[in-house]
C-alpha cells in the first residue's frame, strides 16, 4: 500500500515560484552590482544565480508530487 500524496503538481504555482525568485536574484543583484558601480553586470550575476536557485525552490516544494 502506497502513502497518499500529500501536495499535487500545480503547474501556474511552479511557474510563479521560478519567476518570482529568479526577479529577486536579479533584484539583489542589481543592487549589489549599482552599490559596487555596475548595476548591469550585478544583474546578470543576479540572473545566474537566480535561476538554479528557482529551479531548486521549486523542487523542494513540488517534491512529495513527483
């Protein structure tokens, strides 16, 4: 016998949560990059960061699901 599942997939949350963490690496790494004299450069290591770690917020939380 097979434990329920507790959360299911919800596509349009994942997505929400992939955006909106990676628009608060950039956002961070914008004002990082303008405090140490270049916010474009702050915000494409912001970008690079940001999206593993999207890509990871999502798997923690939609885990159980799959």
């Amino acid at each position: 016998m097979e434990p329920a599942r507790p959360s299911s997939f919800n596509p349009a949350g994942a997505g929400g949560l992939l955006i909106g963490t990676t628009a608060a690496g950039i956002g961070v790494g914008t004002l990082v990059g303008w405090s140490a004299g270049s916010a474009a450069l702050g915000a494409l290591a912001g970008a690079a960061l940001g999206i593993p770690a999207g890509i990871f917020v999502v798997y923690r939380r939609y885990r159980d699901a799959m």
